[in-house]
C-alpha cells in the first residue's frame, strides 16, 4: 500500500474514530439528561406526598406521637398582641382562601369552620399554627397537642399543634378539626396509622370542595383542607413549611409576637387571611377583630392568588 492511501487509511480511522467518540458523548448527554428528569420527577413526586388524603410508600417514620401541649405554648398561639396583628397585616402569607359561588351548605347553628388534615403531613403541619393563632381571636382552646410532621417526608419533622382531641369553645363560631392519620408508619409500610375519621356528611362535603372548580385541579384532594362553612375554601398551606424548619414547638410559638420575625409574618399574617374569610361567616363578629388594620389587611388577599 502507497503512502497516500495509507495516510487515507489512518484519516479515516481517525474520523471513524471521532464520530464514535462524538455518539458516545452524545449518548452520555442524554442518559444524564434522562437521569435530570426521573430526578426531577422524583422531587415533585416528593413534594407531593403528604399532601394526599391517602399516603403511599413503604418507609418508616420516627416522629415522636402527640402529647399536650405546654401551658406556654398555648398561651404564646392564643395571646399574640394586637399590635403585632395590625403590623404584620398579610406579611407573607400566599394561597389565599377562595370564594364559593353560589355559597355553599352552612351550619345550621353557629357558623362552623371545617379543617381536614394530618399529623405526617408538613403542610398542615404549617398551617395549624396559622389556624390556632386565627381561631384564638374568636374563642378559645380548652386542650391542644403538639407533634412534628413525619420524618420521611418533605419538610421532616416540621415541629407543629395537632387539632386531634383538641376543645374549641366560642359564642360566635364552631369549629370541626379531623386529623385523619397519625405521623406513625403503619405496619405494612404502605401509608400512616389512621386516627380520625370524617362523618359521612362532612366526608360529601369534602369530597365535593375539595375538587375544581372550587380549589384548582393540581391542589385536588390535598390537605390541608378547610371549609369556611359555604363562604371560602382552601387547600393547601398557607406558606411553606420551611419557614419553620429547625425550630421547635416552643420557638415557634414565642417568635409570634415579634412582627419582625420570618415566623410571625408567615404565622400571623396567614392568621389575618384566615381571620379575615370566618369573619365572613359570623358575620363580621367580633368587630374589634374583624374591622382590625391586621384583618382588613388580610380580607384583601381573600379570592386573590
């Protein structure tokens, strides 16, 4: 073989060779690019566990069971200062209550607030401070517990109240709470311990507000959900769980007061919001409360994304 075609030869080879080398490149560029999404399929799948009525997965969670609560933890949730209500106004409360039109059922007595959630689930675990802290200004809590959210979820272990067993007592308002599983892995790994569970008219009720076009599809049977007896509807948290991470029970309650504190502006002014929608359903009572800068604040967020 000449020279020339030799050198030919070892170009080709050398192309051959660099075309290999660039489809092997290729194909590692979308593996990983394959591999990105199942990741960020996985987190988003993540984010949402929890969240669903009905859990899945086979993990174990070692949250610690609900307790009482302390006698100062309840002080700190149903004492926060007017003034820090007022200061804060929305603060940095998000996903905001939605009117339903026409209304929906309503109590046939008092106007009553209806809240499903669960103790695993760090969404609610968010959003019972707010609910306490809102409920606190028109009556008060006999009992309440503290627990965390579950440790094998999103947000672990987001230290929060549970309305499991809690009393609620008010002139102008009731209050229906279920907690529908505990924080504890059941036996088979395949979801929580339940724990309370909805009468059947409450489940109807449920089932009906939280779906389109009351609540958006994406947020479709999440909790937590309330009902603000046929006015407004929620599901889902007011403001993410992060806000809280670290903190324990003790922490959280005695940073409220502070209007200048991350917690107190998500707490406190996701609490006017929440305020500001069962004032629409007692009628505006009390009127210190419910005409307040803090609650006027929040009833602008009400509808509002």
């Amino acid at each position: 073989m000449g020279t020339d075609s030799r050198a030919r030869a070892s170009a080709r080879e050398k192309a051959a060779e660099m075309r290999a080398a660039e489809r092997r490149r290729e194909r590692r560029q979308r593996i990983l690019i394959a591999l990105g999404l199942v990741v960020a399929v996985v987190v988003v799948i993540g984010g949402l566990v929890g969240v669903k009525l009905a859990s899945g997965g086979k993990a174990t969670s070692t949250a610690k069971p609900a307790s009482p609560a302390s006698d100062q933890i309840i002080k700190d949730v149903t004492s926060v200062p007017t003034s820090t209500f007022n200061a804060v106004g929305a603060g940095t409360a998000s996903n905001f209550p939605s009117p339903i039109n026409p209304p929906g059922p309503q109590a046939a007595g008092k106007p009553r607030t209806l809240y499903v959630g669960a103790e695993y689930c760090p969404y609610c675990a968010a959003e019972r401070w707010a609910l306490a802290v809102a409920l606190s200004r028109f009556g008060s809590f006999g009992t309440l517990g503290v627990t965390h959210s579950s440790t094998v979820d999103v947000f672990p272990n987001t230290a929060t109240l549970t309305f499991h067993n809690a009393s609620f007592a008010s002139d102008v308002m009731a209050f229906t709470a279920y907690e529908t599983a505990t924080n504890q892995v059941n036996q088979a790994g395949t979801g929580y311990v339940p724990l309370d569970t909805l009468t059947a008219a409450d489940q109807q009720l449920e089932a009906k507000y939280n779906a389109p076009p009351f609540v958006p599809a994406s947020a479709q049977g999440t909790i937590p959900f309330i009902y603000f007896d046929g006015h407004y509807v929620q599901s889902g948290a007011s403001y993410s769980p992060q806000v809280l991470a670290g903190k324990t029970q003790e922490q959280i309650a005695a940073s409220l007061a502070d209007p200048n504190n991350a917690i107190s502006k998500a707490v406190v002014g996701s609490a006017n919001v929440l305020t500001a929608a069962i004032c629409t359903t007692t009628q505006q009572k009390p009127v210190d409360v419910c005409t307040s800068p803090g609650v006027v604040a929040g009833a602008a967020k009400l509808g509002t994304s």
